[in-house]
C-alpha cells in the first residue's frame, strides 16, 4: 500500500521532470542555447555555449546528467549566473515562500470556517446571500490586481493616513531579524493571498454543512437534549471537516511549490515562487528543474498526506482499508 | 439571468470596440502618441504631461477626462486606455472561450476513450493526465508561454507566430484538461457498470450505440456544468499570462496586458490598472455566477466539483 | 403544582402542524389530541405521511422547518412545552423524553464511537465524568443485551450489524431514564427474528423502568404484540383510538378495518393475498373536503361530506358517520 503510493509519487514526478526538459529543449523553435548567448552572438559564440553546456550532447544524456546532479550530487548549478548553487537558493527561498503561506493559511481558514458557520446557519436570509456573493467576488478576482490595488491603497494613496501607515516598503522582512517587521511587511500579502481562499472555503464549508444539517445524525443530537453550539461543532463541523481538510491540503501543496508566484511577484517576496519566475523567464533550465520538481513533490505529497487524513478523520475509510 | 445579461453586456460593448476607437476615441488605439494632444472644453491639453513633481524630466500620460476621447485617460504610450480596454476584452473574451471549447472537446474526448474502452489505452491515458494534473497549472502554463513566445511555434509545416492568439489559446486549453477529463473518465465508468448499460452489451447492442445513446447525453451535461466554470478559470489564467507578459503581445491587448501596462503608473494614474481588473471580476463573478445556476439545474446533487 | 392522581404523563391538545408554501398553509397535523398515561404504551399507527412522525418530532420540540408552524398544547406532567425556551426545551429532551429513531445507522453520527455518543448525552444530563458516563454506557449496552459491551463500546455505528445498532440507539435513549420513550418505527429497518428480540427490550424497559412508551408503526401485526391502547392515524387526524383488544375485537372505522385484515392470518390457510386499502392516503396539498378517507371507503354515503367528529362507542372513540348508527343498532 504505501510502496505503491511512494511507486505512484515517483513515477509521477518522473514524468514531470520528462515533460519539463522537453518543453524547454525539444520545443520546436526553443534554443537554450541562442537565450545564453544573447540576440546578436555570432554562430562562434553561439557553438560554444553549445559545447559549454553540453547542449550538443544526445537529449537524454543531457537529461541524465541534469537528473544526476540534481538528485545525487545535489551540485547543480544555474545557467545564468554560473555558479550559483540551486538547491541553497530554493532553500533561501523557502521561508519567504512558508511565511507568505502560512500566515494566509491561518487567515483563510479562520475567516472561511466563520464565513462558512455564519451563511449556514442564517440560511436563506441575507446576510447569507450577501456573505455568499462576497465570496464569489473573492474567487473571481485575479489574485495579481487585488495585489496591485493593495499597494495602491497601503503604499500611495492612503499611505498617509493614519490607517495604513504602518505598512512598510514591499519587500520581505526575516522573522528571525525582525519578528514585528516580518508581521507589518507580510500583513497585507497575507490578506490578498487569503482572499480567494476565504470566498471558496466559506463557499465550501456552507454547503457541505448545509448537508450535514440535513442528516438524520443531527436530529440525535438534539433529541438527546444537545445545546445547538455543540449540535453545531461536535456533529455538522466535525462531520463535514473531511471535506474541508482534504481540499487544504491539496491547496496547500500546490501554494507551497510556488502556487503563491502571482503574489509574490506583486510584493517583491522573493519566495520560491520568485526564483521559478525569474528561472523561466531566463531559460535558466536547472533552476527551472529543481524548482518544478520541488513543485511537483508537494502536489504529490499532499495527495498522499490528503488520503493519509482522509482516514485519520472518516472511521468508515479507515476502516474499509485495514 | 442577470449574470447572462451581464455577460452578453460585456461581450457585445467588446465587440463594439472599433466602432468606438473610430467615433468616440479617435484615435488609433494600437499606435503610441506620446506627442499628441487632445482637445478639452475648447482648449489642447497635451496627452503626455510635463511631470511638476520630482525632478521635472518625465511626463505623465493623461487622466481620465470622463469624455469622449481619454475617457479613461492614457497609457504610458499616449494611447487611449478605454478603446485598448474594449479591444482587450475581446482578446480576453476570444481566448478565454476558445481555450474552454478546446479544453473540453478533447477532455470529453479522452475521458470517453479512457473511460470506455479500458485497457491499456485507460491505463495509458490516465498516467498521462495524473501527470500532467500534478504539474502545477500555473507552472505549466508559464512555461510552455516562456518557452514559445520568443519564436512562437512550429510543429511541421505549421508556424504560429509568437504574437498570435493561438499560442495563449492552445496553452491555457491544455492545462486545464486533466481537470475536466479526470471527472469524465469517472462519470465513463461509472456509466458502463451501471445496469442498463450492462444490460444493452447484454443483448448485443453495438458498442457505438451504446455510447450515443448513453454515455453521450451523460458526458454533454457534465460538460454544459463545467463550461462556464471553465471559462472563468481561463479568463483568470489568461490575465494572469499577460500580466506577466508571456500572453498577449503587445501592441495587442488583453486585460492583463492593460494591468501591466498600468504598473508603472499605479501611484499616478491608478485607473490604468484597476479598470481592467474590474472588467476581469465583473466578467469572471457572471461566469461563476452562471456556473452555479447551470449546476444547479442541471445537476442538483452538486457532485461535481472542479477544482 | 401538585400532580394529579389521574393526571396523565403526557396531554397534547389540538396540536396542529402546518407548512407555508406556494399554495397557502398546509396542515400536516389537523387538531390532534391524545394522553399518554404513566406506564402505558401506545402505539401510533397510520401509512406513511399519515402525520405520525411529524406528531412525535412535535412532541421533542424538534420540527425546525422555518415554514412550519405548530399550535396546540403539550403538556408534560402538566407543563407546557409549547413555547417553552430552548434552554428549558432542552433539558426535557434526552432526559425526561427520549427518542429512538427508525434507521440507527444515519441517525448516529458515523465519525463516533456508540460509546462516545451514548456517553455525550449522560453527560449533558448530569455530572458525571467522562469516565463515569463510559461505564455507564458499557452498563446500558449490557442491559440491552449486547454481547462484549465493553468491546462493543469502541465500536463505529457502521461496524455493528442493524439489531446491534439498533440496541445501541436504545441504550443511548434510555440512558438518563426518561419517563417517556418515543420510539419512530424502531424495528421497520429490521429482520423479523431481530425485531422480537427488540420489542422484548422494549417491553422489559416498561416493567424496569416503568416508562411510558409512544411505539409509532404501520405494522399492525406489532401494535398487537406490544400496545395496551391504539391510536390510528390518518391524514394527519385520529380515526380512531382505544384500548387494544377492544380496538382489535370490534374496530369501528372502515380504515382500522382495513389495517387489520392486512395482518397475516398467525394460523389456517395463507391466503392467495392479503387484502389491501386501495388507493393512498391523500397528500395535505390535496385532501378532500368532508371526510378524508371517503375516496377510498367502500362504505361512503352522502353524510360523508362533513369530516365527521370523533364518535364514542364503547372505551373507544370513531370518528365515522357509521357508527352512532351501528351503536344504536
């Protein structure tokens, strides 16, 4: 069981790492080689970058290599700036890309999980209505331009207020330098990154609560004399937190393998999601590589963790598989 | 229906945007006009302005003049902001519709081939889409954009050119289809082992009857759900390709390219950016309204739940 | 207040439930009225929709429809739960009048353990500690007869078979010995050998405990096992009520008639088929005018046209046109 799953997880990044290198060299019309060099190199220059880098070598000895250094030698340098270690660069990127995350991680499920409780149970009214629409302008808005407005708001026009003049410039603060730095220059980036997020689990949350409600389970518990609060928590919640949770995680996974790209590049974070941006935006195939593979391994591994969870939270799954 | 109204609202002003380029704006929307100038209330007013601020080197494009010509005033290039928004809208429209009618033709059919005929050709199929599913979209959809929009593609004797619409359509189509095709795949076999269908390959009813007259009508209205959603997804991923200038090229434009555009005017001449943003939401919050009242009418138990 | 001698455990008087919708107010419950003595079990029967499962959730204050509305009286030792607070309400429920529901497996929540579960409600109730009201709950299962209880204990409601959850929801019931059960077709979802055993549990609960039980059905083969008075439903109204072998031995309305043939015979020939109401019961959107069973009754005439008033005959009480005739006769 688990050996088929770490089969499964291998075999998919495998062919992830295939299809990355494919599109990046076997592309008709993409030359790594023609981007290193520059727009006017002469074909000297250009055929030496070719050796240089060993694009003249068969397709899959270049994969091979790129293959080796990145997982066994763990040595694998950037085109661009040659030299630079990829592996300690994503690692440097780590923690802006996980202070960015959690911290909206934390926002999004309390505001939704409130959201969510709040519409369920003033069903059909208006505040239900209202909170429900929100949340669907939540999810209809481009994560990228909410960021811009934020900027405009907090870093020029109502920079001067007294509301927003706390917010620093853009950029990421350390939590170990500067912990109340690290909170003022995250605030923001949190709520945008959050905001989408709140309008799909509030949306979520209502439903499948809304559908608890409706079981006969509910109606137990108040025949045996239950108040409402625990009717609510212990009974809908807790029957209705598989949902939720599974679609955490995969979000989740997906958020820290540079999912959260669009926000950082609006913030100036320079997370993971950054370094793949600037790397793609260079051809810069090695640190396009890692950062992809460490990508994929998180959407892989909260698949895994989701199931894992799954059965943790749902006896009848759990069960069913022992 | 409101949301079909706003939809049909947006979509037809779009259309109308070389009508409004020639008679309301003026100008060439497509041509920068750094040194022109604009007529208001009897007087020119230059459309790039002498920066009073600062040092005084720079210039500022013209605001909004909430009139016929600038109505929402100019971009860094001297062009008229409202007529590039109409031209845009159509750019986003086209692509994010067309992406959404190729994503589920070939999601329907290779969840219908995957999920029908089993085997192999399942086997096969569905590894290629866990794959391609676990590929993060946003990653996916930027890198096949880097990687062509230097010299566009070529695949034989076909050549698309790097500032065509096909690119950005044919990429954001491809990424979203393991989302639709997984859940058709699904629904394919669930189909099959249901009883009426094992009762017609029971009584020899032919494989191809079988799949018009059960298995298609079932997949249509999976894909009549999944549509509207589709497509806002697309309109998103589009607008988030040309913002980061890997989608539409200039002088094309698209919403995302005009919020883009709008960056470096952000702090003084905000409306550049936010503009097509509020055309972004306004569109995308019809589409996902739609999508809810489709799914509800169609599949009231909401199964369905696209991710 | 002092306590009647006679006072009955429980009183519902012209309880009425009705629905808002698109066509007007629709009355599911039409002026019921009934008593529940001390010690007594009274089986509710009618055909589904007939209003009797509606008249029990009445009862535990558990109709939450917003478009229901319900008037009447039920009083319980002589206090009234209509409009009683929802702190007040609650602390009846689950203590003082329990329920057990007709299909145990989606009426216990599947993420818990029975013993969890049996365990949350003593503890709403009182004060024991969590470790006293598991014991307490092992206790319960044994009572029920279930083997292994402190096994059986950590069970999940989807691991035990439908009599063992059924038992389970008993146990859970019965767990802060209420003085009323109400028990909504407990034993429909069951096997025949498996819902004896149940109602011996149910009447062994009476003898112990001395609980009145209100035992709703459609079976009337299991009305003439467990009940001591009857009370017959139909669309949403009594047609008739007494005590068992009164009802059983001379039943006055056409539709009890009907209930009883459609009991196999115990001894004799089986019959090539039993006897059946044709028609079905009409829906509160669209009952007749006058007397609602008259669409299927073999015996209409024209005084069927006015709903006809419950008539005493006897200990029990007709609400049929024919039978002052009859008691006259």
């Amino acid at each position: 069981m688990l050996l088929r799953r770490l089969g499964e997880m291998v075999f998919v990044m495998a062919g992830i790492s295939v299809l990355v290198f494919l599109i990046f060299f076997a592309t008709p019309g993409a030359d790594p080689a023609a981007r290193i060099a520059g727009r006017n190199a002469s074909p000297d220059v250009l055929a030496a970058v070719r050796h240089d880098f060993g694009f003249d070598q068969p397709l899959w000895v270049q994969y091979l290599l790129l293959m080796k250094r990145l997982f066994v030698t763990g040595d694998l340098t950037s085109f661009v700036n040659r030299g630079q270690k990829v592996i300690p660069s994503i690692l440097q990127a780590v923690p802006v890309t996980l202070s960015l995350l959690i911290g909206a991680a934390v926002l999004w499920v309390a505001v939704s999980v409130a959201i969510g409780v709040t519409a369920a149970l003033t069903r059909g009214t208006i505040v239900d209505r209202a909170l429900m629409i929100l949340g669907l302008v939540g999810v209809s808005m481009p994560v990228f331009w909410v960021g811009e407005v934020a900027n405009l708001i907090t870093q020029s026009r109502y920079h001067d207020s007294w509301f927003f003049s706390w917010v620093p410039a853009l950029g990421y603060v350390p939590l170990t330098q500067d912990p109340v730095g690290w909170f003022k220059a995250l605030v923001i980036p949190w709520v945008t990154l959050a905001i989408l997020y709140i309008g799909l689990y509030g949306r979520v949350l209502r439903a499948s609560l809304i559908e608890a409600y409706h079981e006969d389970f509910i109606r137990t518990a108040r025949a045996k004399g239950l108040g409402e609060g625990r009717v609510l928590v212990r009974h809908a919640l807790r029957t209705s937190l598989v949902t939720f949770v599974s679609l955490f995680g995969l979000d989740f996974g997906a958020l820290v393998g540079g999912g959260t790209l669009l926000t950082e590049i609006v913030f100036g974070l320079q997370g993971v999601g950054f370094l793949t941006f600037n790397a793609l935006q260079n051809l810069d195939l090695p640190v396009i590589m890692a950062t992809v593979m460490y990508a994929s391994f998180f959407v892989v591994a909260s698949n895994a963790v989701v199931d894992l969870l799954y059965a943790a939270l749902d006896p009848r799954v759990r069960l069913a598989r022992a | 229906m409101v949301a079909l109204v706003g939809l049909l609202v947006i979509a037809l002003a779009c259309l109308a945007a070389p009508l409004y380029a020639a008679r309301v704006s003026g100008t060439d929307p497509f041509a920068s006009n750094i040194s022109g100038s604009v007529s208001i209330d009897g007087q020119d007013v230059a459309v790039m302005q002498a920066e009073t601020e600062g040092l005084g080197f720079g210039t500022t494009p013209i605001g909004p003049t909430w009139r016929g010509p600038y109505f929402l005033g100019a971009d860094t290039q001297g062009r008229d902001v409202m007529a590039r928004l109409l031209y845009g809208g159509q750019n986003s429209l086209i692509i994010a519709g067309s992406a959404t009618l190729i994503t589920l033709v070939v999601a329907a059919v290779l969840g219908i081939v995957a999920g029908f005929f089993g085997g192999w050709i399942d086997i096969v199929l569905s590894r290629l889409l866990d794959i391609l599913w676990a590929f993060p979209v946003f990653l996916l959809a930027i890198s096949l954009s880097v990687v062509t929009i230097g010299h566009g593609l070529v695949i034989g004797p076909v050549t698309i050119g790097s500032d065509s619409l096909l690119l950005p359509i044919l990429i954001i189509a491809l990424v979203y289809v393991p989302y639709v095709a997984r859940p058709i795949r699904g629904q394919v076999l669930q189909l099959r082992r249901t009883e009426f269908v094992l009762a017609a390959r029971g009584l020899g009813v032919p494989r191809g009857r079988i799949l018009r007259v059960d298995v298609l009508p079932n997949v249509a209205t999976t894909l009549i759900v999944f549509a509207p959603l589709t497509m806002a997804l697309n309109m998103i991923i589009e607008s988030a390709l040309s913002f980061l200038s890997i989608g539409v090229q200039s002088p094309q434009a698209s919403w995302g390219t005009i919020i883009e555009d709008g960056q470096s005017l952000l702090y003084t001449r905000p409306l550049v950016a936010i503009a097509p943003g509020v055309a972004i939401v306004l569109t995308v919050l019809a589409l996902n309204v739609l999508g809810d009242g489709v799914r509800d009418a169609l599949d009231p138990r909401a199964k369905l739940k696209m991710r | 207040m002092p306590e009647a001698a006679d006072e009955p455990l429980l009183r519902v008087e012209d309880l009425c439930v009705s629905f808002r919708s698109e066509r007007g107010l629709l009355r599911a419950v039409d002026r019921l009225s009934f008593t529940v003595a001390p010690g007594e079990i009274l089986a509710v029967v009618g055909e589904s929709g007939s209003g009797k499962s509606l008249t029990s959730l009445a009862v535990m204050g558990l109709i939450d429809d917003p478009n229901a509305v319900l008037t009447g009286s039920i009083r319980y030792r002589g206090r009234e739960l209509v409009g009683l607070p929802r702190r007040e309400l609650r602390k009846v429920r689950g203590d003082e009048i329990a329920m057990i529901f007709q299909d145990p497996m989606s009426a216990m929540t599947p993420v818990y353990t029975i013993g969890w579960q049996i365990a949350e409600q003593v503890q709403a109730h009182s004060r024991l500690t969590r470790r006293q009201a598991r014991a307490r709950a092992v206790d319960l299962l044994g009572e029920m007869g279930m083997p292994n209880p402190a096994i059986q204990v950590d069970r999940y409601p989807h691991q035990l078979s439908g009599g063992m959850r059924q038992r389970a929801m008993i146990a859970m019931a019965l767990s802060c010995n209420p003085s009323l059960l109400i028990a909504d077709e407990p034993t429909t979802a069951l096997d025949v050998t498996v819902q004896a055993q149940i109602l011996r549990l149910v009447e062994q609960l009476r003898r112990d405990h001395g609980s009145s039980i209100v035992f709703i059905t459609h079976d009337m083969g299991v009305v003439a096992e467990i009940a001591d008075r009857v009370m017959v439903m139909y669309a949403g109204k009594v047609v008739e009520r007494g005590p068992k072998p009164d009802l059983f031995a001379t039943p006055g309305h056409p539709y009890t008639v009907g209930l009883l043939d459609s009991i196999p015979p115990m001894a004799g020939a089986k019959p090539r088929r039993l006897p059946a109401i044709p028609g079905a019961p009409p829906s509160p959107a669209d009952r007749p005018d006058g007397c609602p069973f008259g669409p299927r009754c073999a015996h209409r005439h024209d005084s069927c046209r006015v709903d006809p008033p419950l008539y005493r005959r006897g200990r029990q009480d007709v609400s049929c046109t024919l039978v002052p005739e009859g008691a006259d006769a």
